[in-house]
C-alpha cells in the first residue's frame, strides 16, 4: 500500500475502473482496455455464420484471449444488438441436448460492422505513429 492507503490525494479509491495503477515497488501497470473490442468481434463472428452464445464466447476467447469472457455480459450485449436490429435470433432445436438460441447479424450490423473496422483502422494508425514516435529503442524497458 503506498503512503496515500488504498486511496490516492483526492480520496479516490487507488485503480478502481482505471487502466494504469502503481505498483508497491513504484513502478506502473497498464492494461490496455479491449472491453469494448468485443462488439466488433461478435459481429465479425456473425458475418461468417450465425452462432449460438457459448459458441460466441468460445470464439471471443480465440481473439481476446487476456479477456475474461463473461457470458452474463455477452447475453446482455446480444441482447441489446438484438433490441437495436444489429443481429436477431431465433431458437434452435435441431443440435443435441436443449434448445438454443443462434444469433446471426443484420443489414444494420453489417454496416455497423463497417463503422468498427473504419474506426478500428484510425485507431489502429495512431497507435501505430505513437509508437513510431516514441522509438522501438524503448520496447521492453521499465
């Protein structure tokens, strides 16, 4: 714990909801936030094919694979693209054991979709200047 307790000057809790923290021996944390990241995965699933949730999940495990999965999250997040007409599901009987629900993405998350990977490349190439600018040189030192 540093000389501030679990709370920094401000009286803010040290790292709650934040992506850096510092370290008991001083140095820094970061953890880059993809928490986000995983709504154009889902539809970039779903444009192959429709899928069920588990099989999302398992999928989003492949391309985040720091990320905890959290299904209860993932469910909220399809429902809501469904509410909004991103991606609809119907129930599916036909696979062994209980039904489920298979998700499959619209006209609507196709072009949002688009929107991700536009965003994702701007995002992408100043990322990328950024670590131009700052130097290979300085990869790996602390």
């Amino acid at each position: 714990m540093g000389p501030h307790g679990p709370h920094d000057r401000s009286g803010r809790r040290r790292g709650a909801g934040r992506s850096r923290h510092r370290c008991d021996d001083g140095s820094w944390s970061v953890a880059a936030r993809m928490e986000r990241f995983n709504e154009p995965v889902v539809l970039a699933i779903l444009r192959d094919g429709s899928a069920h949730g588990y099989d999302l999940a398992e999928s989003l495990r492949a391309w985040v694979p720091d990320e905890q999965i959290d299904l209860g999250n993932l469910y909220r997040m399809l429902r809501s693209m469904e509410d909004e007409g991103i991606v609809q599901s119907e129930w599916s009987d036909n696979a062994p054991g209980r039904a489920k629900r298979t998700y499959e993405l619209t006209a609507d998350g196709e072009t949002l979709l688009d929107a991700w990977v536009r965003s994702l490349r701007s995002t992408n190439a100043t990322i990328a200047r950024f670590l131009q600018e700052y130097g290979d040189d300085k990869e790996g030192t602390t």
